[in-house]
C-alpha cells in the first residue's frame, strides 16, 4: 500500500541526492524499508561530509554528529528562515515510521510539528522529553525499529511496557530497544544488559553475551530473597513473561511469580527449586540454559559400542539419538560409515539397558535441500532405513540445520515438511530438529508433532527471543569432548518415549503368528460361494477374542464378575449361521498350539475381554465423553482398586497409596502395569479393527500394536482416548456415579454391574473418584516412572 509521505520523502531525497555518487536512488514505490532507511542514513552521511557512505550508523558518524551536535539538533521557533536538509531528513524519518508533522510536503524546517512528533516518538519509547533529537534518537529513527504495538504480528501490551521501562531506566546500557510489544533477538540481549546492569557491570562492561562472569554473580530470587531485590524480582518477573508464563509484571514477589516459576521449571524440565535459580535465568535470557545441568539424553555420530554404551549408563545417561542412514551410504561398508545407525548397534544399545531415537539428517545445512521433492525423497528413505534398522513406529527427527529466516521458512521449509508429512510410511510419525521459530512453525502448520530442539545453537535468529515450542521432546544445549568421542548432552522432557525395543526385520512375535495362522485356518472353513458361513468372515478377530478371553472372562458361572461379562458381552443365540461360525472358530483356535497362560502376553485373558467389550458397545473416543465401550476397561480396575483399598481398610491417604499400588509390576492391588497395558492394547486393538474390518483385522491390529513397546502403546491410549488430559479422565469416570444415559433413560450401570463385580463394598464419593481418576492419569501419561 503506498504511502504518500513516504513517497514524498523517496522524491525527495532522489532529487536531492541522485546526482551525488555516494547516494543510490531509492525506489519511488511509498513504502518503507531498508532501502529508503538506508537512503535517508547516506543522505546525513552526506550532509556531515562523509567520504563513504555505509549501511550502519557506525563510530565515524557518531562521532561527526556528536561534534556538530553535542547536545543534539534543537527545534527551531516557528517562523525561522533558517533551512536545512538535515530537518528534512528527520521529518522523512518520522513519516516512515508513522509520524505526523503537520506539514504535506519536505520543508526542511524544524518547526512545531515536527517537534510534536519528536515528542510523541520519545513518548512511545518510554523516555518522554522535549524535540530534542539527540544521537540515539536519530540512531533510533534511521533504523526499521518500531516504537507503535504491533499487535497484528503478535506484539503484546505487556511487554511493550517491559521495553518502555527498560529504555527509561537502562538506557545507557541498552541504547534505545523497540517498544513494538514483540519479544525478539534485541530485546534479549537488553534483558541480559539490564541482567549485566543489576550485577554491577559498567554500561561498557554489559555486552548482552551471558558469559562466564555474568554467570558467577547471578542471585537467586525466591520468597525469602525477594524483598531486598526488587529490580531483580521485575526482571524474572518480565523474563518470565517474554517467555510466555504469567500475564504480569511485578516487582514484588508473589503467588503469581512462583506459579509461572513452577511452571516453566516444569515446561523446560528444570529442577523444580520453586526459585529463580541459575538453571532457571540461563533458560529464561539463553536458548542453550546452563550448560552444566543434568541430562539424560544426548546424540552423536559415533558407534555406540559395548564401551561407549556403559561409559553413558556410568554416566547417568539414559536415551541416545543415532542418525537412520548419510549420504552415499550405500557405495560405503559399514565400518566405513561416519554417523550412520550400523547393523546391530541399536540391538546394543537395548541390551545394555539404554533407549535411543532416530535422526534423519542429510545435507540439511543449506536452503537449497529444502523443497517438495527432497522431502518426499527423505519420507521414503527414512522410512525404509528405520525399517530395515527394526526401529518400531515412533518419531523420526528430520533436520533442520542453518538458520533459516522467516520468509525461507514460508517458502521452503514448510513446504518441505509438508511432503515428509503426506509421504512417510511404516506408521512413523514426524518429527522436527530446528531451531524454536522453526519447529514452532512447522509443528503450527500441522506438518510435525514433536520437536528436537538445536538450542545449542544460541546464535541462530530463530532461538534468540523465542520460546521453546511447547512440544518439544529433546532440547540439545552443549556439546561436549567425552572420552573418546564427541557428544552433544540433551534435556528430555517425556512428552515421547524413545525406543527400547528393536523389531526384526519383519514381524515374528509368537502372538501375532498364532493369531494370523488362527484367522486364516477359520477363514478357510467359512469360505465357498455356497458356504452360509461365509458372510460372517468379517468377524473371525471377534471370535477368536471370545475364545481368548474364556473362562476368566465368560463362563456358565453365576458370580457377580461372570454376570456382569455375560451382560456386557453377551454371546448372540442368532442366528443359527452366526452361532455356528463362532463355534467353528472356537474349535480351530482350540486346535492350535498352546498360547493362554504363556509369556508372549502378560494378560492375554484381559485384552481379549476389554477388546470384545469396546468391539461390542463401541470405540469411546471423544473427550469427555463416557459409554458401554468403557465400562470392562479401566473403570472397572479403578474400582477394582477401590474395593482392595477401602476393604483391606488402608488408613493411608487414598492418593499416597494409589501412587505405591496403581501400575505396579508386582503389587497392583487390582490394578496393576499388566491391567493397565491390557486396557490400553484393548482399545487400540478394538478402535483398529473397527475402523478397518476384515477377516484379518485382529492379525493386522496385532501387528500395528507390536509396533511400538508396552509404554508407548500405553501413552497412545491417553492421548488418543482422553486427548491427553488428565480432566477427561476425571469427568469421564465421574460419570459412573450418575449412571449412563440411554436415550431418555437413565441406566444406573455403576451400582450393580460395576460395583458388585469389582468387590467392592461402596461408590466412591466425588474427591475420592477424582482421586482414583488422577492417579490413573498420572501413570497412563507417564507409564515409565
């Protein structure tokens, strides 16, 4: 959109200027950039007789305008004669930056108007003042800096007061910062200047670099030390704030301060101090944190061999990130490889009790990899290197490694990730390593679903002023010498599990056999186009899970578990073709090899129950949402767990005690890691195959479930079921205490079929239901604690 002061200002200085060989024209188009900011720059160079105009602001010009103008350019009373280009050079500056003078044209006086502007531009700055414009205010108005909110990309109210006040109080550290309400690189910096400010440092001395000596004279901030540190207290407060947590600036603490403190500490996986600590400033003003904190997790390029495996778990490490395939690997041995995943490496690194995670990353440091068709490429290749590797589903981290700009972002990057999404196979999903902009927006276009954070790159435009996604998974923030090989040290915060398991090359597990063998055995006695058993091929996976589940979960026992299993999954008497269908399974499966009571499942029995209970009542999938496909699953083991607690008579806190019990491998109480696994797999299981029917789904759900290992299955059903909320946990097994709707009936399920069977003496009460929903929630999101 053209605007007609800027254009007037762009006539100008090309009539001007154009004939003077250190001036390039401007574009006459009415729009500001740098092009006509730096216009306006050579136009002063000019006019203080510099031989050699630059793009910047430099010492040379400074010192030229602070000789010519030692206590700056003053406002001339209207009227004057007196003319000058350096006034018309102002007044072009303030109509590129949005500020009326008054006048129409270039007039190349200092009159009232344009001082009005000079004192409103002051104004939004945060210094107020008279029309003065002093070097850094001519510094600020040759410059593409904003000093009006720019709410439209982002720019909040609150921070652009945090920038006001840090040019009022900090000037003479920070210069003149933005106040555009946009959290950015230069606002970062003059965080850490003001930082640089409070540790005593000299204006001179405060680079904006978090070095070393910054480091030794950080306080730390909590209740106890707030009240003789207020300066301190506003600066975590606004870091806080920048960071995205609390709504407020504050210089005395409060509940407000410790509850964005606690949940940034927990956001970046920080020790929990309740404070504002070292670990918690270095996360707060630096991509990278302190570098020197625990971790876990860390990558590299080199061969995890029996040495280095135990070296890491010496160490404290637990999770290693190996790259999937290199460039030109295969012209290569594998001992020749430089960072390539080798042929039983990640067997050995499972074996010596550690997890891993895969990288893509090939020529990843250049815009010019990034388009369409290398994306699909990487898709394909990483697939298939994952497969070949047994890497089971999980989430492929593709790279990102130059600092790409926002509009390289748009332009490639997306688009490029776009085709990863649209073309990646095997049931992996994907995953980004950029810097936080970037997997911020990649992961917002809806194109990745976890990050991998290079924040160890703490130069990189697109980490300086940007929070860490709130998906992120690994947060890489120091590289390291260690031992003998390099590694870079990694945060890990949960949100995905590594791999612990490594698959072989194609599915060989003892369950998935019988059942496919099983499956294929019923559908050859169901087959013939004169067969009347025919058309019920589609429910083999059905019968075969009846038998499965027989007699734990279904006999001609009159108990109160037998009769709650008879009505929620009830064996149809018709018609007679279905009847004899099942039955034909039912003899095939018999005839197989042994498979209940074996190792190849822990609750076998279990699954097969729940799995027939959703396939019956259906798949329960939104949020919030409570009905029949449930009530087998994990309601009735909640109430399971209840029945042992208030039975037994625990005098202990009903949230201390589920906390020991709920998920344990050996003392579940009724609810145990096995019920658990077996109510997650059920629901997998059950959703698959009724979303994809067939003779052959339960084979083919089997296969898809061996996939990944027990925890991440686990973690699958939380986020898939309850959309990954610990409420929807709680407001869906609340719902037992109301009955079930059933159309305009209201079906109190709870008191007989529910309670009875789970043995126990009495509902819960609502506190005491919360409970039970919470501890559940906790150990289905995080199933490995």
């Amino acid at each position: 959109m053209t605007d007609e002061m800027v254009l007037a200002t762009q006539k100008w200085l090309n009539e001007t200027y154009g004939a003077d060989a250190r001036f390039d024209k401007v574009p006459e188009n009415g729009a500001t950039g740098w092009v006509t900011v730096y216009g306006l720059l050579h136009a002063l160079q000019i006019e203080l007789g510099i031989e050699q105009t630059a793009d910047a602001f430099g010492p040379g010009t400074q010192s030229r305008f602070q000789a010519r103008w030692p206590q700056g350019i003053a406002q001339q009373p209207d009227g004057a004669e007196a003319e000058s280009n350096v006034y018309a050079i102002i007044q072009g500056a303030l109509w590129c930056k949005g500020y009326g003078t008054g006048a129409v044209s270039i007039t190349r006086h200092f009159y009232g108007g344009t001082g009005a502007a000079i004192r409103e531009l002051k104004t939004d700055m945060g210094i107020g003042g008279d029309s003065t414009v002093t070097m850094d205010i001519m510094m600020a108005l040759l410059s593409m800096q904003q000093f009006k909110l720019i709410a439209s990309s982002g720019g909040r109210q609150v921070i652009r007061e945090v920038q006001q006040q840090i040019n009022e109080q900090y000037r003479s550290y920070t210069g003149i910062i933005p106040t555009d309400g946009l959290y950015g690189r230069e606002m970062n910096m003059a965080l850490i200047q003001v930082l640089q400010a409070l540790e005593g440092f000299t204006p001179d001395e405060a680079t904006g670099n978090f070095g070393n000596g910054t480091r030794s004279r950080l306080k730390t901030i909590d209740a106890s030390t707030a009240g003789a540190n207020p300066k301190w207290v506003w600066l975590a407060s606004a870091a806080l704030v920048c960071n995205g947590y609390g709504s407020s600036v504050y210089s005395v603490w409060n509940t407000a301060i410790s509850g964005a403190v606690e949940e940034f500490q927990h956001a970046y996986a920080l020790p929990a101090s309740g404070g504002v600590d070292a670990y918690t400033w270095m996360s707060l003003l630096t991509s990278c944190g302190n570098p020197n904190r625990p971790a876990v997790a860390c990558d590299t390029r080199f061969e995890i061999t029996d040495e280095f495996a135990e070296q890491l778990k010496a160490d404290g490490y637990e999770i290693v990130g190996r790259y999937l395939s290199e460039p030109n690997q295969d012209k290569l041995q594998p001992k020749d490889y430089w960072k390539a995943i080798r042929p039983g490496e990640l067997e050995r690194i499972v074996e010596h009790g550690l997890k891993y995670f895969p990288i893509f990353q090939e020529d990843s440091t250049s815009l010019d990899t990034f388009t369409s068709q290398t994306g699909a490429r990487h898709a394909q290749e990483a697939a298939a290197a994952a497969q070949r590797l047994g890497v089971p589903q999980t989430v492929i981290y593709f790279a990102v490694d130059y600092d790409a700009t926002d509009p390289e972002v748009t332009a490639a990057i997306i688009p490029y990730f776009k085709a990863i999404h649209d073309t990646i196979t095997g049931g992996y999903k994907v995953g980004i390593y950029a810097s936080r902009n970037i997997c911020t927006r990649v992961c917002d276009a809806g194109y990745a679903v976890s990050s991998f954070v290079s924040d160890m790159s703490t130069g990189f435009s697109g980490n300086l002023g940007f929070p860490i996604p709130s998906n992120w998974n690994y947060d890489q923030f120091t590289e390291i010498s260690y031992h003998d090989w390099d590694l870079d040290r990694v945060a890990y915060s949960g949100q995905v599990m590594p791999c612990d398991t490594v698959l072989p090359e194609s599915v060989n597990d003892p369950l998935y056999k019988w059942v496919r063998r099983t499956e294929e055995e019923c559908m050859s006695g169901m087959s013939g186009l004169s067969n009347p058993l025919s058309a019920f091929q589609d429910g083999i996976g059905e019968f075969i899970l009846d038998w499965l589940r027989k007699p734990e979960y279904w006999s001609s026992g009159s108990s109160d578990s037998q009769a709650m299993w008879q009505a929620y999954t009830p064996e149809v008497s018709s018609p007679e073709q279905l009847v004899q269908a099942r039955v034909l399974c039912a003899t095939v499966c018999s005839q197989q090899p042994a498979i209940k009571n074996s190792d190849f499942y822990p609750d076998l029995a279990h699954m097969a129950a729940t799995a027939l209970g959703y396939l019956t009542w259906g798949v329960e999938t939104q949020q919030n949402h409570y009905g029949f496909g449930d009530l087998g699953g994990w309601p009735l083991d909640l109430l399971q767990i209840w029945g042992k607690y208030v039975s037994e008579g625990h005098d202990a806190d009903l949230a201390t005690w589920l906390k020991a019990h709920l998920g344990s491998v050996s003392d579940g109480m009724g609810f145990g890691y096995a019920d658990v696994l077996a109510d997650a797999d059920a629901w997998i299981i059950a959703k698959y195959m009724k979303e994809q029917p067939s003779g052959h789904s339960l084979s083919e759900a089997v296969k898809e479930l061996f996939q990944q290992n027990q925890q991440q299955r686990i973690v699958q059903f939380y986020n898939e079921r309850f959309g990954g909320k610990a409420s929807n946990v709680s407001e869906a097994f609340l719902a037992l205490g109301d009955g079930i709707d059933i159309g305009n009936t209201n079906f109190p399920i709870t008191t007989w079929l529910l309670c009875h069977a789970a043995h126990a003496d009495r509902m819960p009460v609502e506190d005491e239901a919360r409970s039970l929903a919470q501890a559940y929630a906790a150990f289905i999101s995080n199933p490995s604690r």
